[in-house]
C-alpha cells in the first residue's frame, strides 16, 4: 500500500505502539541468561498485527541465530502467535506477550503518518481536521489494517480537506446505518484468501461505476488473463465474492447462478481502486469519492494475455483499443478496454 510517510519518521506507520512490545521480545530471545527459553507466544484478538510483529522480530534477530526457518522456529526457541490466550504448552520454558488495538493516540499518529504533510502537526490552524482525523480514527477501533486503509483514502482526497474528509466521514456512517461498519469493510477485501479471487474483485474496477455487469464477460476476461481456468471457476469466483456482500448481484439466471452484478459500495470501490494502483493492477487518471462525474478513466493493461481467444460477445460488448497487440505472438500482447 503506497503510504505518505513523514520523512522524519523512518519506521513503518504499522509498527506505532508496537516499539516498546517489539524490544522485550527481541532482548528475552537474545539474553543470554534466558538460554532455556523456547516459547514466545504473542497474543491478542484478530488483526492487531500479531504476525506483523513476529516478521518483525524475525528479520531483527536474523543475524543472531545460526538456523531460522518462516514457521516460528528461532534456533531452539520458536515464537507463535495465536488469539488464544490459555494455551496449555508442553514446554515448561515459556512466555507471554499480549498485543491489542492501538489506543487512540497511536491512532492518530498511525494517520498523521499516512497522510502526511496534510495532516503535519497540531497546529492551530489544523484544528478542525484533527477534530474529523479523531472521528474518523474511531471509526478504525484501533487495527492497523482499517487505519492504514484509511490513511491512504484521506491522502488522496482534493483540497479543501475539511470539506473531502468529511464527506469521507459521511460515507462511512452511511455504510454504517446500512449495516457494514469501516473495519468490516477494510478486512474483508484484505481476508480473500487467493490472488484469483482478489484480481477479480479488482477488475470490476474496469468498468463503470454502478454499471450492471454481465456474469458471463466478466468470466470470459478473467479466462482470457489466466485468474480462471474454466467458466465454472469464474462464476464460482463471483459467487463467493457476492456472499461476502463485495459485490451485489442484481439479476439472477433462471438456474440461480449469476446474471449480472456490480461493484456498489463507494467505499468499497475506493479501496479496491487503491489497492488495485498500489499492485498497478490497474492505471487510474483520476478518482474523487465525491465527484460528480462518475466516468474517470480507470484503465486495465492486458500483458501476455491471448486476446486472439476473446469471445465475439466481449468484442461486441465493450471498445477494444490495440495497443502493439500480435494477435499470433500472444505474449507481445497488450491492449486498453475503452468504455463509453
């Protein structure tokens, strides 16, 4: 995720309220009195950054130990993180650290960082966009994930800030009166389990906002780029994606498989349009959360893809642009969907 970090703070905007807990550990593994310590058990609710922090003490303690393997083992010690707090371990040598949510401070400064220089100190003159920052950081609970997302939604948002950050505000207690709150949103794109499955959620981005979509030339893309092998794996793909309400179907064939479906949360899309730049996954000219004008460009660059395999339908369905495209040497291929 590109993030807009303070170029007086050289740590991650992750590891804040993580410092103090991330030396203990790395001096309990390294002290040389505590030669019979074979479990460190980090512990803590979901997504508070548990396994963040074990890489990071991983890639610390990396040069201290003749053996390292990325299963938890540290030489003869081994660091687990689990949610479970009372884990009844055989060995008699062990301890315990209990990671939880940011507090609010750590919070703001997780987002000061990732929106830095708007956000830039506590000036008086920033007052009343710290005052949005901290309803807005409230809305995170204290998870990294959310808060990162967010900071990358409010750095990119027009000037004036007071006005954009706070028709993000809106949105999100508009998501939250229809029943799906910031962090639930956040964590649901960034729990799909697969890159298939998240390289089709990101290519509803290529078509027009709210546009209804075709199941079956949504498939015939995801096939024609190798996300899905067969048709029955694409629809599948759709199918998990709607039940995790990602996307919403809104016309159903006469067997119950998908019709046709969209990409219709503001926010949602927002965060698949920043995830998909990040990964450039996708090549966006412009992208407001509150412009009036849905229909900025958000361009797909097809590489390697066979587009000699394109179904006639597809062809007829959207604007197909040739960019150097040799249709016979299909790895020279690279082309632009236009819509409109």
């Amino acid at each position: 995720m590109e993030v807009r970090s303070d170029p007086a703070c050289s740590k991650p905007p992750i590891v804040v309220g993580f410092e103090a807990r991330k030396k203990e550990i790395i001096d309990a593994l390294l002290d040389p009195s505590n030669l019979k310590l074979s479990i460190v058990h980090i512990v803590g609710p979901p997504d508070v950054g548990k396994t963040y922090l074990a890489k990071e003490i991983y890639t610390s303690v990396q040069n201290h130990f003749d053996v390292l393997q990325w299963l938890g083992f540290y030489g003869y010690r081994i660091v687990v993180t689990s949610r479970q707090e009372n884990v009844n371990w055989r060995s008699p040598i062990f301890r315990q650290y209990e990671v939880g949510p940011r507090s609010d401070e750590e919070s703001l400064e997780i987002l000061r960082q990732t929106t830095f220089p708007i956000l830039k100190d506590h000036s008086e003159g920033c007052a009343q966009l710290f005052a949005l920052a901290k309803q807005l950081v409230a809305k995170c609970e204290g998870l990294p994930w959310p808060l990162l997302f967010l900071g990358g939604l409010l750095s990119e948002q027009p000037p004036p800030y007071t006005t954009s950050w706070n028709e993000v505000l809106h949105r999100i207690e508009a998501d939250e009166a229809g029943g799906m709150g910031f962090v639930e949103l956040a964590m649901r794109y960034r729990n799909l389990p697969n890159h298939e499955i998240r390289a089709a959620f990101l290519y509803f981005l290529t078509f027009p906002e709210d546009a209804e979509i075709q199941a079956k030339s949504l498939v015939d893309l995801l096939k024609v780029e190798g996300f899905a092998s067969k048709r029955k794996d694409g629809m599948a793909i759709l199918k998990y994606l709607a039940e995790r309400s990602m996307i919403e179907v809104t016309k159903l064939c006469f067997d119950g498989s998908i019709k046709c479906c969209r990409l219709h949360d503001p926010l949602l899309r927002w965060l698949a349009i920043h995830e998909a730049k990040e990964k450039r996954f996708v090549s966006v000219c412009a992208v407001s959360l509150y412009s009036d004008d849905p229909s900025y460009p958000i361009i797909r660059d097809l590489y390697n893809a066979k587009i000699g395999i394109l179904p006639d339908q597809v062809k007829s369905d959207y604007s197909l642009r040739a960019k150097k495209i040799d249709v016979a040497k299909p790895a020279d291929a690279s082309c632009i969907f236009n819509f409109g």
